[in-house]
C-alpha cells in the first residue's frame, strides 16, 4: 500500500480490567494522616483498586485487551500492531507490549512496543497507532494503558498515596466503518517542568541509584497546569475545525482529580454532565485512566454512533494531548 494514501481509522472496540482489591479513603486514613472528608473534597476519589498479590501490570494488560478483542469481534491473530502505554512497566526490558503478545498468543509479525507519556500515555498511542494504520502500513492495532501505580507510591506519603490506583483499559483501532473515525489529535510536552511530576529512582542516571523510587509531585502546580493545557489542547483540536466545545457530546478526561474536570468545564462553558468521571470509583490509574473511563462510558451507553467525542489528558513530563473521535 503506498505511503501516500491514508485510510479512515476507528476505535472498533474497548475493554477494561482492574484488580478486585478496594481500598478506600478510610482503609488510608489507618496508613497515614488523612481523612475521607480531606480526599473526597479535594479530589473527587473515594476508593480505588490496588493489585493483589501475583497481579502485574501484564495481567491487567491481558484483561483489558481480551475484553476489547471481544467488543471488537476480532480474533487476536488479526492484531499486527500492539502498544502498551505505562509508566510502571513489569520490568525494564523486554517491553510489557511482548508479555502480552506472548499471553495473547499473537504472530511473531506483530510490531509490539511500550510507550511512556505517563497519564498522558493513552493519548500518544492513539496518535501514534492512527498515524501508522492510516499509512496502510498495519491493518489492526491493540492499543492499552496499563499500570501498577502502587509499585511507585511511598505508602508513608499522604500528598500521593491517596491519589493513585491500579487498572488498565484498552482499545482496538482498525478500518471505520463509514461515518466513524478519529478526526483529529493533538500532542505536546512542556520543557522544562520534569521536575514536579517524576520517580527520580531506577533508572540509569548517575543520580538514580540512591533516589528514591516513589512518585514525587508538586501538587499545586501540576494541577494549574492540567487544567491550562487540558483548555488549551481541547480549543486546539476544535477551533480549525470550525468547532465548537457544545458541539462535542461528551468529553473523557484524564481521571486525576475531579476539581481538575470541573475547572475544564468551566473554562469551556460546559457543563459537569458532558465530561465522564469515575475518578471517584478508581483514583488516578495514569495511562490507564482514560482508556479505563472510555470502556465504562460505552458500556453505560453514553457513546452513541455519530457523536463527536473528546478525549483529554495530562501528565508527567510535563506533557499533554488529546483526540477528537466521531463514534
Ligand atoms: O496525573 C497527574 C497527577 N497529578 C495530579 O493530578 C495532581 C494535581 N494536583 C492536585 O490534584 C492537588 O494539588 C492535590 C490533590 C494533590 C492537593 O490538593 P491542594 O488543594 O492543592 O492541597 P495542598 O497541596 O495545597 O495541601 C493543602 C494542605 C497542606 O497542609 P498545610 O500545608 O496547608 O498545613 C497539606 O499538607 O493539605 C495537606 N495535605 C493533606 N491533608 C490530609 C496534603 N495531602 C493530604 C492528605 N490528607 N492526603
């Protein structure tokens, strides 16, 4: 197929998995210093999902691609493309994308790789596996966001420990069906900010080997800049459009923190219903979060053919992006 020519490309189906484990603000407050009326009113959360013992960020990988195939209809032998988004992979090397390949029993032809843009993950690998199914170059492509955030939380710090859950959520993109397809995407990441958001242990730096392995964040300003450029990439993608933010029926945010959504609503003059959350029920699972709300809104019937729909996120880096989606 050559290069040039470029085909219309849709989420064909979705699928989710998250360990059975909840915890609740309560069950922290027995950890660390904390209370549920100090998380639910400056986060949203109530509970999230921590992994049991034996559960990895494969295994949840696994559940959320096996319930996506079977959304999709589609055999996973038709898979030639499979890209895991996460920040806490099972190990450095090989990427998670090859345990799950080998899990799912996929050809040896299938291009398997991980990619790490933090929350913001899911995001880059719907942008990267559109641009390389619309080249012609792969046909089918199983895209997740996957992640064992309790591996990187200090469980002896409140300001994080409180924040974050495990889970994952996956899609499968292939040729749309008429009428449906991305429509556009968006990427960006901010010089300069790796320092408010970042696990400065276990990697390869000469400062890593004494630092700390736990998830450092400078809350306040992470979030001022969620919001400005979650504002900023939605009118991005709909103003060359001739767009506007009414026009989209329902925006899957980034689940970090409810106040964070509902500051995007705000801004675009939105309101709080058009945006999906269930950041109450799961916490921050990082790439997985999006991927995660998209399979619950389809399941409760909130994604209708037709309807333009937008996803957004943010996340360490600092980076963003998002993706205007026609159901
Ligand atoms: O995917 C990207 C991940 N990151 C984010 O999305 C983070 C974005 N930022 C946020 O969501 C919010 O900034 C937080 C939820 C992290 C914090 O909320 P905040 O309203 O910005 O609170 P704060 O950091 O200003 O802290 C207020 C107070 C502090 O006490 P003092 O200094 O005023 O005495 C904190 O020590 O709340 C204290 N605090 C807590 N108290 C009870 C911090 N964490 C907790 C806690 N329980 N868990």
């Amino acid at each position: 197929m050559p290069l040039s020519q470029t085909h219309a490309i849709a989420i064909l189906g979705t699928g989710s998995h998250v360990p059975e484990r909840i915890v609740t603000n309560d069950d922290l407050a027995k950890l660390v210093n904390t209370s549920d009326e100090w998380i639910h009113t400056r986060t949203g959360i109530r509970e999230r999902r921590l992994a049991g013992p034996g559960e990895t960020t494969t295994s949840l990988a696994l559940g959320a691609a096996r319930a996506a195939l079977a959304d999709a209809q589609l055999e996973a032998s038709a898979i030639d493309l499979l890209i895991v988004a996460t920040c806490t992979p099972d190990l450095p090397m090989p990427a998670t994308a090859c345990l799950v390949q080998t899990a799912l029993g996929l050809p040896a032809t299938t291009a398997c790789f991980d990619l790490n843009a933090a929350c913001t993950g899911f995001v880059y690998a719907l942008d990267t596996a559109w641009a390389l199914l619309a080249s012609g170059r792969y046909r089918h492509a199983l895209i997740i966001g996957a992640e064992k955030m309790s591996s990187a939380i200090d469980w002896s710090d409140r300001t994080t420990c409180v924040l974050f859950g495990d889970g994952a959520g996956a899609a499968v993109l292939g040729p749309a069906p008429s009428g449906s397809g991305i429509v556009a995407t968006k990427l960006g990441a901010i010089p300069g900010t790796s320092d408010l958001l970042l696990i400065p242990g276990g990697g390869s730096s000469p400062l890593a080997p004494g630092a700390p392995r736990h998830i450092q964040m400078k809350g306040k300003e992470v979030f001022k800049f969620a919001v400005r450029a979650m504002d900023e990439v939605c009118r991005d993608l709909l103003t060359p459009l001739g767009l506007a933010p009414q026009d989209v029926a329902l925006v899957v945010p980034h689940q970090a923190n409810l106040r964070i959504i509902h500051a995007i609503a705000e801004y675009l003059e939105l309101p709080h219903d058009r945006f999906f959350a269930n950041v109450d029920r799961y916490g921050n699972t990082s790439a997985a979060s999006i991927p995660l709300a998209l399979d619950e809104a389809r399941r409760a019937g909130r994604l209708k053919r037709g309807d333009l729909i937008l996803l957004v996120a943010f996340g360490a880096g600092l980076t963003c992006g998002g993706a205007l989606v026609r159901w």
